[in-house]
C-alpha cells in the first residue's frame, strides 16, 4: 500500500454504471461494519447524472458495506494510486438489507434457485469492447492483436494482479472491437467479476491513453458490443445439472423447463437485458445479436442457445455443457440480468414448461406465417416498447419491490425523453463516452 492511496468502495446502480466512495486505504478495514452512507436519491441517476423523479428526495440514506471478498487492489502504473476497490451492498440503517439493491436482488433470487431445485448458478460474461486510438485492420486478425499489443499485455497484468484471470482476450468483428471472457464464477462472484471487469478494461484503456468502450453501439456503422452471458447449474455434488447424456440435446430436465420459462419472459427482460435507448441499434435481425426471441442449439441468432462442449475428453465435455443468453450488453447492470434469468427460469420449471422450439436456421429467414409455431417472436424495437413488454407481463413485473421497478421505469422514461430527436450519430457518441 502507497501513503495516500484511495481505496473505493463500489456499486452498480440501475444503469449499470459503478458509482463509488472513497477512503484513504489505510482506514478500508475500519469501514467493515457500517461502511459509508450514500443519499438513495442517486440511485435515480440516469449515465448523464441527471435524476430522475423518485420517492426519496434528499431525506433518505442507506449504508455501502463492503464485501472483502470482492476486493482487488492493483498496482498503480508510473507513481499513479492503486486501483483499489471493493463492492459493497446497500443496507438500510438498522442493518437490513435495502429492497432496492440490485445485489441482493440477485441474491434472493439464487437463494430462490437453492432453496427450490438444490442447485446453484455458474455463470461468466463475455465483454465486447470497442478501443478508440488504434487503427482499423482486418477483422479476427493476428494485426488487430498486435495493433493493440501494449493494451492487451497491460490488461492481462491488471486483471492478473486483480485475480481474474482471462480465457480468452481476442479481435472481433467490428472495427477495433475485442472480447474477453474469464471463467465461469458461482453465484454473486459472476455478477462481481463482470462489474470488476468492465471498470478494470477502462481503466487500462486510461493508462494507456486510449479510448475505450463496452456501449452497445459506440458507431451506428459498427458491429455491436453485446454482454453475452453463459451459464449452467451444478449440484450439490459439483456435478453440471444442466446436462443429461439421454437426451438428443444434452439438456436435462430443468435445464428444458428453465429455458422454456426464459424463452417465454424474454420480451419482458429485454428491458432489463438492453437498458438503453442506443441498445436498439444493436439488437437488430441477422447481425448476430438476436433480434428475435428464439431458441436455438449453437445458433448465434437466437436469443437462448445450447453452447455443447467440444473438449475430446467426454467429461470434461459434460463440464463445459452450458446455456447462452445474447440480449445483455453494458448498460444492464448484472445483478439485475443474473437475477432476472433465475427467476425467469424458475418459473418455467415450476410451471413443468417444455423446451421450445428449436430453431435451426436465422429466425429473420423464416417466414411470418411459420414464426409463431417455432416460438419467434420479435423482441422490442425500442426502450420504450420493451419496458411496455416489462409492465405487461404481470410474473415478471412482480419480481421486483415497488419502488425499485417504479424508479428503474423513471430512469429509463428520462433517458428515452433525451434520445428523441438525436441522430444515432450523436446518440451513440454520447453513450460510448459514458460506457
């Protein structure tokens, strides 16, 4: 620890932006127990931190209490401060938890899915970024990578020093756009590990002296960067619950009705999933992003995929076996994905739901007439449209306390009321500057 370092103590609010206090890191363990205050109404903050209409006002504060095993503290880079920070949850000031935090939002919804199937949640992101500064080369290319060389080699350190260790860090398909994913974490750990991700990308895109953005669309001419989840469920026994070997896909009995119960409420999570008006222009048909809500095996334009391991070892196929949801991008925040998800499935499996359809083809290629019969259905054009879909879906609009879905809707009406009029230019330069 360097003398006058600051440490951060963190959370995702409901535009998934990591909002913070800070502390000298000398004292970080002296806030264990009643943390820092924090004035509620900033949880009605749209990205450009106007406020939205909400119950608080300046009355009414909670309590940020940090969660040490979510900490990290990475070395600074030529005299700067450490980048250290640590998540916390929102208690109210009797100590109980605050029903409008989106961690323990997740929380009661993986209690939820123990308490009920026995079974617990591994999940992992894949964060697609765009790196402004650099310059254009060919898609997926060893010159993309190597254009970049300083910033990946840098990223891998920080995320190292931070215990995240990457599978994979790679040029995609857009212009100057990367991806990369880490293992899968159980439980709370997924959500924490994504959030930690996306603010140590721009972090060393800051060191660096680059511009870097995980927006859904920082160009309306440029490929999307989409927040792909992957998840798959293990036992008590640590065993993949998600998979059965005598079944044509691979899918075990929950893991169907799960996945009938997603498909069924995707309109609704679409809200939740693409939070933002820019989210629009990227879910749109046969760009690989889903514009229709289907289901599909290994089918990158279905919202919910199988992905079935590869791996020549047949065991460690089973456990690699898992789920792709591909309507999240970083505006959502991934507590409020990660639980929406579980409480989504679980309604299907409560319901005995059977799998959907399978689509085996682009679902913008089949015709209108048949699209009904195969479970496509459009997702929403539009914020609005999709939070409409959330309010008319009375299961999934109950998943949430009152006040939280209340000031979520107004946050999002806001943001909705400033993107009428822009041009997707400008509306998507003013979203990659915040994400």
């Amino acid at each position: 620890m360097v003398s006058g370092d600051i440490a951060l103590l963190a959370w995702s609010d409901y535009v998934g932006i990591t909002r913070c206090r800070g502390v000298p890191a000398e004292h970080l363990r002296s806030r264990a127990d009643d943390g820092l205050g924090w004035a509620v109404a900033g949880q009605a903050m749209t990205p450009f931190s106007e406020i939205a209409a909400n119950p608080w006002g300046p009355m009414m504060e909670v309590r940020q209490i940090p969660d040490f095993s979510t900490e990290v503290n990475v070395p600074g880079a030529d005299g700067e401060s450490a980048f250290h920070l640590v998540l916390c949850d929102s208690v109210t000031a009797d100590g109980e938890p605050w029903d409008c935090c989106p961690r323990q939002f997740m929380r009661s919804a993986l209690a939820q899915l123990e308490d009920e199937l026995g079974l617990r949640l591994m999940a992992s992101f894949e964060h697609e970024f765009t790196v402004d500064g650099l310059p254009n080369a060919p898609a997926f290319s060893v010159t993309t990578m190597r254009n970049a060389a300083l910033f990946t080699a840098e990223l891998g350190r920080c995320l190292g020093a931070a215990g995240l260790s990457p599978e994979t860090i790679e040029p995609e398909y857009g212009n100057r756009q990367f991806e990369i994913s880490l293992p899968p974490a159980i439980g709370l750990a997924a959500a924490d590990q994504a959030i930690l991700v996306r603010d140590l990308v721009r972090e060393v895109g800051r060191r660096c002296g680059l511009s870097v953005s995980l927006s859904p669309k920082p160009n309306p001419n440029d490929a999307g960067n989409g927040n792909h989840v992957h998840f798959s469920f293990i036992d008590t026994s640590g065993a993949n619950a998600t998979h059965d070997a005598t079944d044509p896909h691979g899918l075990s009995a929950t893991a169907r009705s799960f996945i009938a119960g997603v498909h069924r409420h995707m309109a609704a999570m679409t809200a939740l999933f693409a939070p933002s008006p820019v989210s629009y222009l990227r879910l749109v048909p046969q760009h690989w992003s889903c514009g229709f809500a289907s289901f599909g095996i290994q089918n990158r334009e279905a919202a919910l995929r199988v992905c079935p391991g590869t791996h020549p070892d047949a065991d460690k196929r089973v456990k690699a076996f898992n789920l792709e949801l591909r309507p999240p991008d970083a505006t959502a925040n991934p507590y409020i994905v990660l639980g929406s998800l579980v409480r989504a499935g679980l309604s299907g499996v409560r319901a005995g739901l059977p799998l959907p359809p399978i689509v085996s083809e682009d679902p913008a290629l089949v015709a209108p007439q048949d699209r009904e019969g195969l479970g496509i259905s459009p997702l929403p054009g539009s914020l609005k449209e999709a939070i409409e879909a959330w309010q008319a879906d009375e299961e999934a609009w109950g998943w949430f306390p009152p006040v939280m879905r209340n000031t979520m809707v107004a946050v999002k009406e806001v943001e909705i009321a400033g993107a009428q009029g822009v041009a997707p230019e400008a509306l998507c330069s003013r979203y990659a500057s915040v994400y």
